[in-house]
C-alpha cells in the first residue's frame, strides 16, 4: 500500500512537472528566460548526476566538472575536427566520459571521506590543465569556437523554444531513469552504503561495484549536460569547467537537498538565478555561494527541499490538532 502511494505520488509530480514544461515553453515568448530556463535544465543535469553519488551512494566528489567537460569538448572535437554529426558525437562523447569514470574508480573509490575529495579533487585539475594546455585541439585558454547547432531534419533546436523542450526531455527523462533506480533493488544498496558501507557489505552488498557503477552513471548524465551546453552557446572554454564549477554544483546539491531528486532541480534553479540577482555583488559570488551554504547547512542540514517539506508538515499537524 505505502509502495502504491508513493508511486502514485511520483507519477503525479512528473506528470505536473511535464504539463509546467509544456505550458512554459509555448507561452514564454521572451528569449532571454527561456534561455534561462535551459541553463537551469542544464545545471539540473548537473545536480542530478552529483546527487546520485553523493545523495545516495555517499561517496564525495570535488572534480565532477571534469565530466562535464568530456562532455562539452567531445561533442566540439568530433563535430568541429573531425565533423562528425552532432548526434553521433552524442552517444560517443557520453562513452569517453563512462570509460574515463570506469579507469579513474577503480583506484579512485578505494578512498573514502577526505581521501576520496582530495582524490576526485586532483583528476578534476588534471583534465581541466588538459583542456587548458591542448591547445591544438582544445582551442586552448582562448577556448573552442564554430560549434555546430543541433539540427534533426528540418527541425533546428537553435531557436530558444526547441533548445528549451529538448533540454528539458533530456531532464524529465533522466529524472525517471534515476527516479526507477532508487526505488529498486539497486537504490536500496546504494543507501545502504550511504549509510554504512561495511555494514552494507557485511550483509552481501556488492559495495564497490555497486560505487563504480554510479560514479559511471554520473559521469554519463554529466557528459549528457555537457554536450547540451556546449550546442547551446557554441564555445566554450577551460573555466567553465574548473574546479569553482566543481564546488558550485556540489553546492546545488546540498542546498537542494541531497538523496532528493527534486532536491537538484531546486538548487540547479537558485544557484542558476542567483547570479542574475547579485550583479551588483559579482565580484563576491563565492563568498555568498559559501555564506548560502554555511545557513542552509546550519538551520536546513537536509536541504531546502526536505527542509520546505518539513516544515509544511510540521504546520499541516498543527492545523489538524
């Protein structure tokens, strides 16, 4: 019965989550936040995929910015140098991203704790200087130009709308996709290691397979991000994807809530906005990002998702007494 309830309720979200997606992308004319609200779908790539390592398998990463890159200078070499199509360079782009996460996990995932930080944290600086000092084919510190816009026959995803439905199905898609491997088998392994990875292994759970599978999964969606940025505005450079874009979606996912997939849509939104409120404190952005950080961690540990949801049962029983 509570299984029942409970996917019921998940079928209900999706479900308005699609129709606000539909209603937003046909009747929001203005370009500019459309264009927003593409790079808030992109950054929920981000926070999901970051979510499902930390949130659920509990294993911490200071270097997701690296997939994200594999991602973004994948698609860019295989359709700009070798010119591949776009949707070729899709599936291939993803597959690096996968097999880089699979060789670097193995010893990677061994670590636990800081260990595992300050480990995740060197291989995100390693491909980023690779970005950086490959000038040849990465374009360099000046970054990568002549990116091709994604087309499907006559249908061309430059224009703000397509752009925004195609990254926002690639959203609700991999929300599902996650979604279904939390409530299996798999996800209740995955806590189970969250919660104690020799307890988890003394009971038969296959910890680090269960580890690298995950770390590999998220290097996928990251990647997925990756190439949808990279199509959207055509260049790209080493910085987007340095250690500070690290630490920034590590913070969407603790604000939003981790273990909570509605959670990294909801800090993939404030941290996307945020910098669109705070011109005038441009210079400052860490420094707010970490005060941000500081409070929710404080007064919100479980993020502002379950936060918000906390507190609105806490007020429904009050009514109800």
């Amino acid at each position: 019965m509570i299984i029942n309830s409970q996917n019921t309720r998940n079928r209900i979200a999706y479900a308005v989550f699609l129709l606000v997606i539909v209603v937003s992308g046909y009747f929001l004319e203005n370009l500019y936040y459309l264009q927003l609200l593409t790079f808030i779908g992109i950054n929920t790539l981000l926070a999901l995929a970051l979510n499902m390592l930390m949130g659920y398998a509990g294993q911490i990463s200071l270097g997701h910015a690296a997939f994200y890159g594999i991602g973004a200078y994948g698609t860019a070499i295989l359709t700009v140098h070798c010119h591949f199509s776009p949707w070729l360079a899709l599936p291939a782009a993803i597959a690096v991203a996968m097999a880089v996460a699979y060789i670097v996990g193995i010893p990677t995932l061994k670590l636990s704790g800081y260990y595992l930080g300050m480990g995740t944290l060197g291989f995100g600086m390693i491909i980023h200087i690779l970005f950086r000092e490959w000038s040849s084919i990465t374009g360099g510190a000046s970054g990568f130009i002549g990116i091709p816009p994604l087309e499907l026959g006559p249908v061309s995803f430059a224009s703000g709308r397509n752009y925004f439905f195609l990254v926002w199905g690639c959203v609700l898609i991999s929300f599902i996709a996650c979604q279904r491997i939390i409530d299996s088998r798999i996800g209740r392994a995955l806590r189970a290691i969250h919660d104690g990875e020799n307890a988890a292994a003394a009971v038969g759970v296959n910890t680090r397979a269960l580890k690298l599978q995950v770390f590999v999964l998220s290097a996928a969606i990251s990647a997925l991000a990756g190439f949808l940025y990279a199509h959207l505005v055509f260049f790209i450079s080493p910085g987007t994807f340095s250690f500070i874009a690290s630490i920034r979606m590590v913070t969407m996912v603790v604000i939003g809530g981790m273990a909570s997939v509605w959670g990294a849509l909801l800090g993939a939104s404030l941290l996307t906005l945020l910098p669109e409120w705070l011109h005038a404190f441009s210079e400052f952005e860490m420094v707010v990002y970490g005060l941000i950080l500081m409070l929710v961690m404080i007064f919100l540990p479980r993020g502002l998702f379950r936060g918000l949801l906390d507190i609105y049962e806490r007020t429904l029983k009050k009514n109800t007494h």
